[in-house]
C-alpha cells in the first residue's frame, strides 16, 4: 500500500510540475510582446558619455511602465568615483548662503573658478520668500570644499532631514548629521602652567547653530556667523530677546585665511567686544575680517559670566552620524527626505511616517503626483545618480512623478541608497553633451525657465586633455523633402572624453547611397561645410564626416510627399503694424517622424493683401492695420494662421463695470475683496484686497487666490490671440508676498507664471511676465494669488489691483 501511494504521489507531483512549465512557458510566449512593446514604449534620446566616467540618459516614455497612458520624461547623470578624475561639488548661489542664482550661473561661477563642470542637478530646498530675514537660505546642512557654510537650525532638523555628502574620503554617503561644535575661553596662565587647556566645564560651551540668522531660531542659543552668510551680513534680536541677549566681535588669529569654517579644525580668535544688548546695541555688523556670536538666553548668561573683551578664545566644529562618529566631508547638501534605505524603496506610508510631525505630516508633499522632481543616490559600488523627472500634469510632454514613484526608480537605477532633493520649478538638470563644451539646459522647468535656487550639485571632470581625436559623431539622422537644405554639424571626443576642438581640422564631407531603388546613386549634395542639399528624387544615402581615420554618418531619406504640414506659430498671431514676421514650415511623415522642408518649398500667400506681403521664404512684411490669413501650400498640403496687425493688447478687467459680488477671496491664508475708489490707476476703480494672516492653519503655503467668478467672466477673460504676457498694474504696501498667476491653456492645463517675488514696494507699480510662445491656445485667465511660505510671518494688509491685460 505504502509503495502503491509514493507512486501515485510520485505521479501526482510530476503532472503538477509539468502543468506548471506549461504555464510558465505560455506566459513567457505570451508575454513576449507586452515586452517587446514595453521596450518600443521608451525613446532612448540621449545615451552618452559626456567625460571619463560620467554618463547622460535622455528618455522619453509614451506610457510610463505601471502608469499607462502617462507620458514621462526623465533626465539621468551618472558618474563613477571610483575614476580618480571624476568629482562631485556642491555651488552655492554667489557662494553665499543668503542668496539664490539659477544653476547656470551655478556652473557658470565654478568654471571661473577653473572647475570643468559637465553636468549639474539642483539642490536643497530654501526659503523663497523675498523679504525675510531668511530668504535665499537651504533647508538645511551645506558643505563646500570641506567648509561649513549654514548648518541645520535645530536638533529636530538634524534627525529628520537627511543629508547627501562626499567624503574626504571621495565616498558617497546618505546619513542623518549633527553638529558638534565646541568653544572655550583661554586660559593662558593655566595654559602657560600646565601646558594643556584648562579642563573645568564651566570655560567650555556648544555653538548651536551656524550662519542662520532666524530671530525664532535664537531662544537660548549661540549661533556663529560668517562673513559667508550675505553681503555685508547683519545679525541681532528682536526688542525681546534682547532683554537677555550678547552679541561678541572675534578676530580670527589662527586656523582660517578667510574666515571660513573648515571641518575638524581648531580656531583661536581675539575677543574684539562684547555687547549686552539690554543696554547697547540690538544689531550688529559681522565684520569682513571676523565673526560675531549672537548668544540669547542661557548662553547670553554665560557670555557675560566668562568673556570679555580682550580674551581669547578657541574652538572646532565637527560633524557626527547617529552613532556619533566623526565625519570628515567634503561636500554635502541637505535633502527632503529618503527615498532607498539599503536597498529598499520606501513606501508611501513609509515616507509618511517618517514626516509625521512635519505640517500636516507630510501628506500633501506625498501624495502630489504631477510634479517635477529631482533625486540623488548611488549605488553598492559607488557610482551616484542624479535623476530629474519633469512635471506638469495630463496633456503635457511629461506628466510628473510622486515621492514612492522616485524611490522604484531610484532603486531600479540601482541605487542602494537615495534621498528627494527640491522639486517642481527647481527641477532642473544640466549636462554639455558629446563633444560639446557647453553646458546647457537639458530638461524643461514647470515655471518654462530657470528658478534661482540655493544650491547645486555638480559633476566636474578633472581628466586630461588628449591631442588626439578618438570619436566622431555627426549629430542626426534626418528625413529631408526633396530639394530642401539642412546643416550637418560633426562634434569629437578625445581619448580622455574631452570635446575635441574641430574648428582648426579639415573635414571631409561626402555622400554614400544606401540601398536606393534608383541605381544606388546618390541623390544629394553637400559641401565641404557641411551643407546638405536634397535631390529632387526619393532616395536614402549617408553623410559621412571623416578627420584622418576616424569617422562617423547620419543617415538622410529624402522624400517626395508629406503627410502633413504646419507653422511653427499656431494660434492667431498679433503682429506689430510696419514690423516683420518670420514664418517657418514644419511638415511630418505619417508615422509622426519630423521632414524638414525648407521655406521656400511653399507657395506663400496673405489674404487680404492690404495687410502685408510674403516673400517665397515666408517673411511676412505688414502694411496697415487690420485681420488676415497667411497660407503656405506645398503639393496638394495647406496650412494657414490667423493675423491680426496693429493690436497691442487685450484689455482682461480693469473692475470699471462690474460689482464687488462678481469677485471673491479663497486660500489657506484667504482674505476679502471689494470694489474700491481709495486707490485707483486707470479708470475711476480698482479691486482692493485685504488680507490676514491671523486666519491661516499654517499646514500649507499662505495662498490668497484673487478670482471672478466663473459665471460672470466674460470675453475678454479669454485671448484667441497669442499673447506675449500678461500684465497689470498693482499697488502695495511694502510687505504683501510672492504675486503669480495662475492660466488655463487651449488643452486646459494651468500654467502657474511668476508676477513678482514678493509686493515689497508701496504705490502703484506695472508688473508683467512672458507667457511661454509654445502655450495652446486660447489661453485664458484662471486667477491670480499671493502667496506666503514663510508660516514664521504674521502680517495683515491691503493692496490693490487694477488693467490686467494680456499684451501682443
């Protein structure tokens, strides 16, 4: 029986494996073209190695695997230190901690500096309200060229906001930091006596804080402050933590050339004064030459106990990880929060855990999906990554991603450890390219340019230059009407990875056919420049660029039709009266692929013709005023664009006709509106706002959205037009926050465009800001707001509002 049964049982096991590889097998046959087609789904638009050890990836998803139908476009630097000419710095904005400067003057200041900057991502987060006593400054920790520039503002920021580093060491590293800071009163004829420093405690005290000047921050602290916080940098208290505040003058004597903080190294500075601001000074100047402790509270107490003018003191900063080893760094910026641990991708609900006793536990920054985003991390063998995701919603060439979504990416980049950097319109990421010396924007921002940001992290390479020429490349494949031109342009790298200088060497241009059914003769032409010009017949051949041996081709198809033709500019089109336009043809094959087609291809036409008059290259000249079509007709294809000449703008509200009930306040700072003749600019009104912060939960940014209602709006709220900006002219009291606003575009996405960093100016003031040229139309005014972000800021006000326009 027992022999019977292991059989069966043998049998039963052998039926059930092979059921189970027929199943393994039919879902692997099956699955082949979900893979297949997963693989289509991304364009590679970029895979190179920019220098030695550093790599640049462009890719565009059509839909983001596990996210179908989402468009995706993602940026990605990586950079091996384990290449002894590879190194990552962090700028900082005019290398002060007060400031901000986009990452192109970033780059830009490094290279003066001699840095061979390749690439660079964004940083830390920062205060960006114009104003306060903190504007320009990071979240938390920066480090530069092993010099502390600010620290954390508390403990608590210490533990909760990580901190991506470089060691002296050249290791990445993702660790939560604190500060060790010691200073202690000389004691010179102990000193002299004993050879060693006066051991008693009571001589010895902590430096809370570095280079932060935040009134709130300074209850029973002692902050340090550098001639590196600001130009001509200030620090002092408010009327009543001055009742129990010093603030004391050093003259640094040994340690530092420039007055800078160096990690792990001792300082001995001269006590220049003292100053008990219950009874002098309030605020004071940090000298050029030296540094100034503002101590408050229970360090007050021991400043005017133990110093005086004329002693000297000593003291060290230090930095330590949770265990409380020392840490010798290089380079380090803060960080949002992590996205891998060991390995691990963190959950949403891990995140949110994390930032539990952050405003409103971090739910809303979790939860947002549509936005830009920017990471850094590194892998088990000590390569970092730099990814950027750009961000801006459905319908848009790139829809975003969350906080979870960058920690799978993250981790499938191979990343064992990774941290969110900033977002949204600080995303942003440059890399010069294959041959090429500049370095240039590469991703789109969500504000359609670059936002100054506090800090960066940046790629350098410290390679050699070779005299040789390694590699070339020619820079595209191409798909050409027939008897149109195009400008070939060939870049090269040395042995090292170095753009190679082509200005002075001899290139040899020349044509190959490719296959053709014509004979196999070539079709087209091209000089010695490299212009290509198109033979009137279909056919494909390759362009080659050769320097010696070394050579490289694009491949050209020439074709004869065109599936569908367009302009550039879409829209109606305002065109200044006695002023020129410039049209420029773009033409797509059926399949989507771009054929470029020179202008003159067409037949231009303008209707009527007392508007203007084209040329065969599509300039458009205008006579006088008035609407129009401009029509370029190539084959049996046809594409025309709306004109209007001589309009200069649209008026959009100028709160002449309509009552105070057609408007309304809403927000997290919120306020209330009216009608109003106390301050008018054109007309006989204006819309005065009111505002109060004493209303505001302080869980998110203080908004104060300005809006009509909806079903009172009218016409002119909406521009078929294309504009140039927008415009409108408002009159502050000198403290009123940040002004954007707020468009809703042809697709009916919002753009969100900056008006003004903050209201800092009383009176009547025009401010305007471009509107993107690429932006669908009609494009309509949704709203404008103010907005705070500083939740430590407790004002009320009132400013007023007059002629929004949209401007041609």
């Amino acid at each position: 029986m027992k022999t019977n049964y292991l059989r069966r049982s043998s049998l039963k096991k052998y039926l059930v494996l092979l059921l189970i590889t027929l199943i393994m097998q039919s879902l692997l046959i099956n699955n082949r073209p979900a893979q297949a087609a997963a693989k289509a789904n991304v364009e590679h638009i970029y895979n190179e190695k920019i220098a030695r050890g550093i790599m640049f990836q462009e890719h565009k998803y059509n839909s983001y695997p596990g996210f179908p139908p989402r468009s995706e476009r993602e940026f990605i630097i990586t950079a091996d230190l384990n290449d002894p000419t590879v190194k990552i710095i962090t700028g900082k904005a005019q290398d002060k901690v007060l400031k901000l400067e986009t990452l192109s003057k970033q780059i830009a200041r490094e290279q003066l500096k001699g840095q061979n900057v390749v690439a660079g991502i964004n940083g830390d987060m920062y205060n960006m309200s114009l104003g306060t006593a903190d504007y320009g400054i990071p979240l938390g920790l920066q480090i530069k060229d092993g010099k502390i520039l600010v620290s954390s503002d508390s403990v608590w920021a210490e533990s909760r906001f990580p901190v991506f580093a470089i060691t002296k060491n050249r290791q990445p590293l993702i660790d939560y930091i604190s500060l060790d800071a010691k200073l202690s009163v000389v004691d010179a004829s102990y000193e002299a006596k004993h050879g060693v420093p006066n051991p008693h405690s009571a001589l010895t005290t902590t430096i809370d804080i570095i280079n932060r000047t935040n009134t709130t921050l300074m209850a029973d602290q002692m902050i340090l402050v550098t001639p590196q916080l600001t130009d001509n940098p200030t620090v002092g208290f408010t009327d009543e933590q001055a009742m129990n505040g010093t603030l004391t003058v050093l003259k640094i004597t040994s340690g530092s050339e420039d007055d800078s903080i160096q990690i792990g190294r001792e300082y001995e500075a001269d006590v220049v004064s003292v100053s008990d601001t219950a009874t002098g000074l309030q605020h004071i100047t940090v000298p050029a030459d030296g540094m100034v402790l503002a101590s408050q509270g229970v360090k007050a107490s021991w400043v005017r106990q133990h110093i005086k003018k004329g002693d000297k003191i000593r003291f060290s900063v230090n930095l330590k990880d949770r265990t409380g080893k020392n840490l010798y760094l290089d380079q380090a910026v803060s960080a949002w929060l992590p996205l891998v641990e060991n390995g691990h991708a963190l959950t949403a609900a891990e995140m949110l855990e994390k930032c539990k006793d952050d405003w409103g536990g971090g739910t809303a920054i979790i939860q947002a999906t549509d936005k830009a985003r920017t990471a850094v991390g590194y892998t088990a063998d000590h390569k970092v990554i730099g990814l950027v995701f750009d961000g801006g919603g459905e319908g848009q060439d790139s829809y975003g991603m969350d906080l979870p979504g960058m920690a799978v990416r993250m981790k499938g980049l191979g990343a064992v450890a990774a941290v969110s950097l900033d977002g949204g319109g600080s995303s942003q990421i440059n890399s010069r390219l294959f041959g090429e010396t500049e370095v240039q924007l590469r991703n789109r921002p969500s504000d359609t340019k670059e936002r100054p940001v506090t800090n960066t992290i940046l790629f350098i390479s410290d390679v050699p230059k070779a005299s040789d020429i390694k590699k070339l490349k020619v820079n595209r494949d191409i798909t050409i009407y027939k008897n149109s031109s195009y400008a070939f342009q060939v870049r090269g790298q040395d042995s090292y990875g170095n753009p190679a200088d082509l200005t002075k060497t001899d290139i040899r241009w020349n044509i190959s056919p490719l296959g053709n059914a014509a004979g196999h003769s070539v079709s087209g032409t091209i000089d010695q420049k490299g212009l290509y010009v198109a033979g009137n017949r279909p056919a494909t051949e390759a362009v080659y660029a050769g320097i010696g041996p070394v050579q490289s081709y694009a491949t050209v198809t020439i074709v004869d039709a065109i599936h569908s033709l367009g302009l550039t500019d879409s829209g109606m089109l305002a065109v200044a009266p006695n002023g020129q336009k410039q049209f420029q043809l773009v033409a797509y094959a059926q399949d989507g692929r771009p054929i470029i087609i020179s202008n003159s291809a067409a037949q231009w036409s303008v209707t009527p013709s007392t508007i203007g008059n084209i040329d065969n290259n599509g300039l458009f000249t205008t006579k006088g005023k008035g609407n129009g079509t401009v029509t370029a007709k190539v084959d049996d294809k046809e594409v025309s664009i709306n004109v209007v000449v001589g309009q200069e703008s649209q008026l959009i509200d100028s709160y002449e006709t309509l009552d105070t009930n057609t408007y309304s306040i809403t927000g997290y700072a919120g306020g209330s509106c009216q009608i109003s003749r106390d301050q008018v600019n054109h007309g006989s009104q204006s819309l005065r706002v009111d505002y109060d912060y004493s209303r505001w939960a302080r869980v998110y940014n203080g908004t104060i959205n300005v809006i009509m209602n909806a079903d009172k709006r009218g016409a002119s709220y909406t521009s078929t037009i294309r504009p140039k900006k927008l415009g409108m002219w408002v009159y502050g009291n000198g403290q009123a926050p940040w002004l954007r606003v707020n468009l809703c575009d042809g697709n009916g996405n919002r753009r969100t465009l900056n008006l003004a960093s903050r209201i800092d100016w009383v009176g009547w003031k025009y401010v305007d800001v471009d509107i993107p040229a690429d932006i669908p139309l009609p494009v309509s005014l949704d709203y404008f707001y103010m907005v705070e972000t500083d939740k430590s800021k407790n004002l009320r006000g009132t400013v007023y509002f007059d002629d929004v326009r949209f401007i041609y």
